[in-house]
C-alpha cells in the first residue's frame, strides 16, 4: 500500500489535517513547517489521490470541449479530432482531463453550453466548429471562466483565439498553381457561418483579382462533407466552360469532389487539378494523393489548452494565436 497522509503525520508528530493543508498549499501551516511536510512527503513517496486532492481544492481539473456542428461529418472524418488529440495531450501533461460534449443542431438549441459546464464542473471550454450563427455566441462572449474558440474571432475578457493563417495558406496553394501554369481556377468554399471558409474565400477573391483572373462563376459552396463535395462536382461536370484546377475549403470536400469526377470520365489530374485544404490522414491515400495545405491540428489545440491554463493560474497570456500552414505537394496537380 502507498504512503498515506496519515503516515506522515505520525513521522512529523502533527495531525493528518495539518499534513493535507499544507501539501494543498492552503492557509494555517507556517512556512518551515510546510516546507518539512513537503520534503517528508517526497522522501516517503507519496503521491496524492487525485479524486481525494480534487475534492479538497474544490476542483475538477477538467476542460470541456466542444465538437460541434457534426450533423454531416462523423468524428473520425473530422479534422476536429486532430485538434482534440493535441488538447488531450496537453491537458494529460498537466494533469487534467477532458470532458468531451458531440453537439449536433438538433441538439445546441435545447441547452446552453455554459450552462452543461457548470453542471458538469468543468473549469473551462474549448469550441471546435463554432459557427457566427450559434444561438450561444453571446453568452459565449460573456464566460467567466477562460474560452478559448478556435476558428473564429470573438471578443470578451475571458475569450482566447486560436487559428490558422488561412488567407496564407490559400495564397500558398494559389502561388503553386500559377507556376504549374493554371490560371482558371475555381474555389469551393463552405457555409458564411464558418469564418474560415470566409477568410479563404476573401483571399482567393484578392488573389485573382489581382492577377486579373477572377470569374464569380468558378466559385461554388458546400459545407465542409463529402456529400456536399459529390453535389459540388455534379455542378461542375454541368459547367461548359470547366476550370482546369479547384481549391476546395476542406479535404473531405476535395476528395469527393475528385471521386465523383473520376466516376464522370474526368482524369485527375490531367484534365482538372485539385488542392484540399486540412491534411487528414485520407488525404495521403486516395488515388492520386491529395495535394493539400496543412494545418497543425496537434498544434491548435496544445494552445487552446495553453489559454485555458494559464488563464486557470493567473498568468498573462496572449488572447490570439496564428498558426502557420504548409502546402504538401502530392499527386493531385498536374502542369498546363
């Protein structure tokens, strides 16, 4: 049996509450006396009962986290999942654990978010697909414990911003269609409520205005799933004049997008070249490989976790992050 509170009481002469109170760091134990118990504690080798320590600080040490928006993409499709293994490993490393919520729009409407976290006790919340048109945003925007909301901008106290530098990462993906030679290029972008989907629609618009190559009618819109893909690439197979590459908002899209025009006659990449946007695992495997940019799934969620734990300690922390994406280079463009 492992060392127990009492045990060092006995070996220090003082009361198992005075041994609690001071490896809690709590009032009524005086410095050197504390330093003592702390020092006895290591060299017997105790180690806490996290359920009993969580119950004498008053805290769960626990972070909710929020998937939402998944009426049409199931989790190990999403590259939200990505986002939460990097949140788990961060919040395991400092001891806390994660309180998974699915929200689906059947269901947001029924109950608040912040209202399931007090209930659940968890000492703050972590938003992965939060939409500009969520019912919850304002209360949202109001939280007294530490937020952080990725893919989307929100302003409060306690409110952390983490993302990728999307318009960069479709300025990348334009720049190497330009040298592979294209210049009719359509984009498929998502929902207005994903302000991702607008960021990269914002910088494929600049971008080809620019170069004096925009056309409104290469521009189509799904909502991030295959199924939208398949009814994306049906629209384009009726289109006369086809673009000779596509840049959709996300891999899934993508992916079904170039499935369904395989299906139709259309050589990938011969006759139309196709840039995803994520990097999920799929995207190495299809047949051509998906060139796609990248995002740091991992690394977003590590700092939505970093936001929520140091704002938990009081530590001054930046309220935005910028992750940088990276073009991978595959098999899905061809040169014109």
């Amino acid at each position: 049996m492992g060392v127990k509170l009492k045990d060092i009481a006995e070996k220090l002469g003082v009361s198992s509450g005075t041994v609690s109170k001071a490896l809690n760091d709590k009032e009524g134990v005086g410095h050197d006396l504390r330093k003592k118990i702390k020092k006895a504690a290591k060299e017997m080798g105790y180690r806490p009962n996290p359920i009993a320590q969580r119950l004498s600080t008053n805290r769960s040490n626990t972070i909710g986290v929020f998937m939402l928006n998944r009426d049409h993409i199931r989790l190990k499709e999403s590259f939200g999942i990505e986002i939460v293994d990097g949140i788990t490993e961060q919040a395991n490393q400092a001891q806390y654990d994660i309180l998974l919520f699915t929200i689906t729009k059947d269901t947001y409407s029924q109950r608040s978010y912040l209202e399931l976290c007090r209930e659940r006790k968890v000492e703050g919340a972590i938003f992965i697909s939060l939409c500009l048109d969520d019912p919850h945003i304002e209360e949202i925007k109001e939280a007294e414990m530490p937020v952080a909301v990725i893919d989307i901008k929100l302003e409060g106290k306690n409110l952390g911003y983490i993302t990728s530098n999307n318009y960069s990462g479709i300025e990348q993906a334009l720049d190497y269609l330009f040298e592979m030679g294209h210049r009719k290029i359509g984009f498929i972008g998502s929902c207005e409520g994903a302000e991702v989907s607008q960021i990269r629609l914002q910088a494929y618009q600049d971008y080809m205005q620019q170069a004096g190559f925009y056309d409104e009618d290469y521009i189509w819109r799904g909502d991030f799933s295959k199924e939208s893909g398949q009814q994306v690439a049906e629209e384009i197979l009726s289109t006369p004049d086809k673009p000779t590459a596509l840049i959709a908002v996300s891999d899934l899209m993508a992916l079904e997008i170039m499935k369904t025009l395989k299906k139709a006659g259309v050589a990938i990449p011969e006759d139309i070249s196709i840039i995803g946007f994520d990097d999920i695992p799929a995207a190495r495997y299809s047949d051509p490989a998906l060139t796609t940019v990248a995002q740091n799934g991992i690394g977003l969620g590590k700092e939505a976790t970093k936001f929520i734990l140091d704002s938990l300690e009081g530590k001054k922390t930046s309220d935005a992050k910028l992750l940088a994406t990276e073009l991978v280079l595959r098999e899905s463009v061809a040169e014109r």
